[in-house]
C-alpha cells in the first residue's frame, strides 16, 4: 500500500504531527470539495440529492495514502461540520454514509489487496456511502420501501465512483504536494 | 494497486444489472396497482388524495400554503411551489408508484405513495423530527 504504478512510495516516513497537519489539510480538501461541488449545477437526471460526492475524493486518498484512521477522523469531522452548517438530519446522514464507506472500502483493500483496483474500490463506496445514508433515512422516516430506492442508489453509486476514482487520478499530484 | 482494471467492468456491470432486475420486478409489482398519495405534515396524516388519471388539480395543504402540489392527468403527483432553499421536493418530480416518497423537510411535509384500499399492520407510522 501507498504505492502506485510508478512503484514510489507516496508517504514517506512522516511522524505523528506530520501525519495529523496532512490530514487536517486532506479535511480541509474536503470541506472545499464539498463547497465547489454546492456550487456546480446538479446532475442533469430527474433524480433529486444525488451527488457525486467530490469531498470523497479527499477520503478515498487518506484512506489509500495516510491511514484508516485518517480517513476515519475526516469521516467524522464531516460529520460535525455537517451537523453545525446544515443542522442534525443532514449531519447523521453524512456521518452514517461515511463511516459505512471507509469501512466497506477498508475490508475491500485488506481482503482483495492487488486483485482489485482504486475503481473498483471507490465503486463500493459509494455504493455503500449510499446505503448508510439510505439506512438514516429509513430509520427516521419510517415506511420507505428499499427495493423502490435500491436502483437509484446503485446506479448512482457506480457512476459516482468512476467519477470519484478518475477525479482521484488527476487531482493526485495536487495532493503530493502537500506532502 | 492499480486505479483501473478489468474486472471493474464487471463489478459496474453485475451491479447496474442487478438495479435493472430490482427495477423491473418492483414495477411488476407495484407498477399498475391503483394508489393514493397520502401527505403528511411533522408526522401527522392531513391530507390523502386519490391519483385518478385525467383529472388535473393544483392544491395545499392548509397547514403549510406555501407547498403547492400538482396532480397531472396522468395521475402522477408532485411538489410544484415551495419555499424552502434547497427545492429537493420539487427536484424529486412526479411520483406515481407505490414506496415512492417526495419530501420538503425544512417545512416538514412528506408525500408518501401507498397503495389504494390495503392499510396493512406493516405499514408503519411516518415520524418526522421537528
């Protein structure tokens, strides 16, 4: 791990301080992703809240480079940031997708390591970012029926992670950067 | 790892399938069935109307006149006015199949689809947060 094709190492040693200043600015990535993708104009289909999830972008590279637990503390303070500009619905839903999409994303790299790629990855978590979040809004609003909503939230998944797991790929040297 | 291979296709396509088949029977299920709209406000039912296909109608609800809903003549229902921010009830467009839901959340109206007649025990009570 924290290998591309090139074969260079991303991170290299960095101690406990370096390693939290990088994810504090991985965070910061994501709260500025997650601005500029407010900004753009929705998705022309007829499917309203679906999103690509641009800040995911910043996850999926703390999670690939920096750590699960990075990647888990940005998951989290998302969630509080959420849950202070758009109120507690909005929070526990970002929380709950999430947690459930590093989680998923994390067994996929330790159960499948080189057999499967970034892509593919990023796919199942959206997917899965999806499905946490649906599960909120099951809980809180009694009566919605899954199977009415799973194909949205598949389909939306697996573009939504091509689109994230290709952003990844351009947005990366950026990142290095900040290393 | 590498960013892309082979068996992402797969992956994309076996879940897009997968969609497609749960679509598919859902509509086979529920497509044709008879339903009504039952609109609800901070988890209290006000209002159900029938979707009877050919009669065009424009209302609200009396606890909330801003959210205005529209039923097409083709039976369909949908948010057309509202004055919440985000306008995700509106976004969400026509709903005419049983499960499906349309809600404005900053004003605390659900619209629900359910089936004509049938109030089964398994349909649970909506509870909407204030």
């Amino acid at each position: 791990m924290g290998v591309i094709e090139t074969g260079k190492p991303i991170i290299k040693n960095l101690n406990k301080t370096q390693k939290m200043v990088l994810a504090s600015l991985i965070f910061a990535t994501a709260l500025v992703l997650a601005v500029v993708e407010s900004m753009l104009p929705p998705p022309p289909i007829p499917v309203p809240g679906v999103k690509f999830g641009l800040s995911n972008i910043a996850v999926m590279y703390a999670l690939f480079f920096l750590g699960w637990k990075q990647a888990y503390a940005i998951a989290l303070l998302k969630g509080i940031f959420v849950f202070a500009t758009r109120g507690a619905i909005a929070g526990a839903l970002s929380l709950a997708g999430g947690v459930l999409s590093i989680t998923v994303m994390l067994l996929l790299m330790v159960l499948f390591r080189n057999k499967i790629s970034y892509t593919g990855i990023s796919i199942f978590g959206a997917v899965f970012h999806n499905v946490g979040q649906f599960t909120v809004i099951a809980l809180l609003y009694v009566g919605m029926n899954i199977w009415a909503f799973l194909p949205i939230l598949l389909v939306s998944g697996v573009v939504a992670g091509i689109v994230t797991s290709t952003l990844l790929r351009f947005v990366m040297p950026a990142f290095q950067r900040l290393v | 790892m590498k960013f892309f291979k082979k068996s992402d296709i797969l992956i994309a396509a076996v879940l897009l399938i997968i969609s497609l088949g749960v679509y598919l029977v859902y509509n086979s299920i529920y497509g044709q069935s008879e339903t009504k709209a039952e609109i609800y406000y901070y988890s209290e039912l006000v209002q159900t109307v029938e979707l009877n296909a050919g009669e065009e109608e424009i209302f609200s609800v009396s606890q909330e006149p801003d959210v205005v809903f529209q039923i097409s003549d083709d039976g369909e229902i949908a948010f057309i006015e509202s004055d919440c921010p985000d306008k995700v009830c509106i976004k969400t467009g026509k709903l005419d199949t049983v499960g499906q839901y349309a809600a404005c959340l900053p004003n605390g109206v659900v619209l629900k689809i359910v089936p004509v007649g049938e109030r089964s025990e398994d349909d649970p009570d909506i509870v909407v947060g204030r």
